[in-house]
C-alpha cells in the first residue's frame, strides 16, 4: 500500500536543526518510503473543490468526486469533474505502480469525445489550468529520487523530518524539492520545489489531516505558484472507505461513462 502525492508533503515551520550525527537511526529515503507505503485503505471515494486564484485574485471553481483503489500491483484513481458546465464530464485516471514505473495517465474530453494519454512530455503541463502538474497529481515512486534527511522542525507544535530529494533522472522543471513530514502520521505537510537557479518556485501546504476510519486523510491542501503569484486549493469532504469499487471500474470506459454515485 501507498500514499499520494495529494499526501507526500505542512503549514508553516521555521526552525531547522543541524544533521551532524543525529540520524544514525534513519535515513531520508526511509522517511520518503513511510510516506509512500502510509496505509490508505482499499478502496476511497471522496468529493473534492478545487479553487484556482489568479495573481489578481479571481477565482475559478471546479467540483470533482474522486474514486480511488489499491491494487496489489499499485493504485489506481479516477477524478470526474461534475461542476462547472465547461469542465463537466471530463474525467482523468492515474495508475500508479509499485514497481516504481511511470504513471500511466489519461484524460477524457468530451468535446471532442477522446481519451488522450498524457505522455511523458506533457507530465509537466498544468492540469485543467491550475497550478498542479499532472505530475504533481500521480505517485512519485521514492526509487525516483535519492533522499537526504537534512534536519527536523517542529510545525505546530509536531516535529517534523525535512528531506531533500534529488532526481535520479534530471528535468526542467524541478532540480530538488524539500519535503516536511510529521513524524507521529509520517503525511507530508509541505513541499517546496526548486529550479536550477536554487529559486522556490512551487509550495504545496497541508493545512488540514483528518482521520477517517483509521486512516489519515489530507482534506486540504493549496498549491501556491511563486512565479506567477498564483494558487490552487484543493478540499477534501464525504471520505468513504466503504465503497464498492472493483478494478474494472477504473478503465477508458468508465472514464466515458462518468461516476457511480
């Protein structure tokens, strides 16, 4: 079993402590495999608001409900976009593998009644407009990083590793992220990602974890753009691990067909 990436990453901390010595007992990459490997259940459906907010401050709404399934292979998700009407019925799949192979991912638009599949390229594109990549929005394998623990903060009043993670296979987008995670749940709770000038140019915040049914769920993050000024919220609410879902579901076919509610 594993978490998402809407779960790799933390409010706001400020103390980082030296690393000198202190962490003999575990290692970044043991910490990154925590939040990986982090129980989430057989099956979920939730229902999800995105809200995306310019540099000016307009805002854009959109309303998705989310069915999720782990596999023995990985996990499996589909988000169906219901609200607004210019979004309504796009649907979006990810399969994501413990192996550690790329995601497979796809999107279906029905303006043009295709299911395109977003290729490698295309990973570092915005998804739906916002200021998620549809690589934020897939499983990062922890096999596709090397992993650093770097210090510890206290977020909150909860202490927290700090990882830096580097890729094994470089890209344009990001050199290195910084990721907190809270040591009692091992959910991330921030996330900074770097460019090659060593500038933050993405923030992922975690302001909200709930349990539900045993299992920690993170019901609200936002995703803040520091280029752009921008930002995009994403909320979380009606968590049921108790839904019917089987593998079959999840398939070009269901993407097409739209929810079971």
């Amino acid at each position: 079993m594993k978490t998402k990436t809407l779960r790799s990453l933390v409010s706001i901390g400020i103390t980082i402590f030296a690393v000198t010595g202190l962490y003999a007992e575990i290692s970044g990459k043991t910490v990154i495999e925590n939040v990986y490997n982090r129980p989430v259940g057989k099956t979920m459906q939730a229902d999800l608001k995105m809200v995306i907010t310019n540099a000016r401050g307009a805002t854009r709404e959109r309303e998705i409900v989310q069915n999720s399934i782990d596999t023995n292979a990985g996990d499996k998700k589909i988000m169906f976009f219901l609200n607004p009407a210019d979004v309504r019925l796009t649907s979006f799949m990810t399969w994501s593998w413990n192996d550690g192979r790329d995601d497979d991912q796809w999107i279906y638009l029905p303006a043009l009644k295709r299911i395109k599949r977003i290729t490698s390229d295309g990973k570092t594109d915005s998804f739906m407009g916002s200021d998620f990549t549809y690589d934020d929005l897939g499983d990062r394998h922890p096999s596709e990083d090397t992993h650093s623990l770097i210090g510890e903060e206290k977020i909150d009043g909860l202490d927290c590793y700090v990882v830096e993670s580097i890729p094994v296979v470089r890209n344009n987008l990001y050199v290195r992220t910084i990721t907190r995670v809270l040591k009692d749940s091992w959910v991330g709770v921030q996330k900074d990602f770097y460019n090659g000038k060593e500038e933050i140019v993405k923030t992922l915040i975690i302001t909200r974890r709930e349990k539900v049914d045993g299992y920690w769920v993170v019901t609200d993050m936002t995703m803040k753009d520091l280029q752009k000024g921008s930002s995009t919220r994403i909320t979380m609410e009606n968590v049921s691990f108790s839904v019917a879902l089987d593998e079959p579901f999840f398939s070009e076919r269901q993407m097409r067909l739209g929810p079971r509610r």
